[in-house]
C-alpha cells in the first residue's frame, strides 16, 4: 500500500518542533550567511552536530568569511577544527575554499553546478546548501533521508544518490526543502539506525517498517 507522503511529512513536522534543530540549520538562523553554512555543512559530515557546533564557533571566531579563512594555514585550521570527523581531509578543502571561491567574485553560488566545483562539496552538502543558505528546492538526501524513505517503501533504492533521483521523480516540490530537516531531525531523535524507538512513534500505526527491527520495550 502507497503512503501519504504528505501525511507522513505534517505528522513528522509537528513531531520534530521539540526536537534539537541540526546544526547546519542553526548556524543559518543565526547568520543567513552562504559562507558559514557553507563551511558548517562541510564539518558536518560524519560528525555530531555537537562537535559541530563547537568546531564552527571556533573557527568563525577567528575566519569569519573567505578573506580571513585565506590568511590561516592548514594547520592552524586542522587545529580549530579538531575533533571533527575527517578532520585533516576537511581543513584541506577549507584551505583550497577561498581561491576557489574567487572564481565566484568572493561569493558562496548558489546553483548546484558551480556549487559541486568547490572543494569538499557534493550533491549532498551542495543541496544542503542550497535549501539552507539560498532556500532553492534542492533534495538533499543523506544516509537517514535515504533509510527511511526505503522503510516507508516510498522509494525502492539502494544508494542515496538513486534515492535523490527517485525523490525527484516522486516527490511534490513543496517538499523538496523540508525534507532533508524532518528526516535527519526524526532520523536521529526516534528513527534511528539502530534500535528504533517504533514504540514511542507518531506514525507507527502507519509505518509499513520495512526492514525494521525496533527497540525492544523494557
């Protein structure tokens, strides 16, 4: 049986409004800066939103923008940055960040292509960034958009980016920003990867949990 995706979405909505916001959307809240969600979204990858957090401040405190990101070293950002996962990977696209962004006159682009060139940047971080900085419709689908799409058997897939072609044939547009947000949000406060709360979930009635194994209750 097809879900409401739609349905599934309000419910989530509703549901995430006491959860903690990601970080990436935090820093835009706080900022509506392209540069710093930019550089956020970059640490994020394979990192606690906490250490995150953390990492950003830091750096911003000292590189604020693109000019003063040029003036540090690699291992002066290695150093701001640490303990983010991947960390001497990411202070090398960080370091390579402010000339590549001089082909753009100083400034983040904010379309998907141009956006791709820049180091350390993919279709998730760039999609990210377009929903976040420049609220464009992108999809952006990491690893929990592409797990729980495929337990509601919305989409059939095996891959995230076949789950962002997939969503982008299926899914209605008034959706493509949010998305990313509910899903990452639930995805790590109910639905998670291992062990999912299924017991406390707003839509477990409705859920076809394929695939699942949920939390035992105690």
């Amino acid at each position: 049986m097809e879900i409401d995706i739609s349905l599934f979405l309000e419910k989530l909505r509703n549901e995430i409004a006491t959860y903690k916001v990601p970080v990436v959307e935090l820093v835009a809240v706080q900022t509506r800066d392209p540069f710093k969600v930019l550089v956020a979204t970059i640490l994020s990858a394979r990192t606690k939103d906490e250490t995150t957090a953390k990492a950003s401040e830091r750096l911003f405190k000292v590189a604020p923008d693109y000019k003063a990101l040029a003036k540090l070293s690699i291992d002066e950002i290695k150093e701001l940055i640490y303990p983010v996962g991947f960390y001497q990977a990411k202070a090398g696209y960080l370091s390579k960040l402010p000339d590549a962004l001089k082909r753009f006159n100083g400034q983040v682009p904010d379309e998907l292509e141009a956006l791709l060139t820049l180091p350390g940047v993919g279709r998730k971080t760039a999609s990210l960034v377009l929903n976040v900085a420049f609220q464009k419709d992108a999809i952006c689908v990491d690893t929990h958009v592409h797990r729980i799409m495929n337990i509601w058997g919305y989409v059939k897939t095996k891959t995230p980016l076949q789950t962002e072609m997939a969503l982008r044939e299926r899914l209605p547009l008034k959706h493509w920003q949010e998305v990313n947000t509910i899903l990452v949000t639930f995805g790590q406060g109910t639905c998670r990867p291992v062990s999912p709360n299924c017991n406390r979930c707003v839509i477990s009635d409705l859920c076809p949990q394929n695939g699942v194994k949920p939390r035992n209750i105690k």
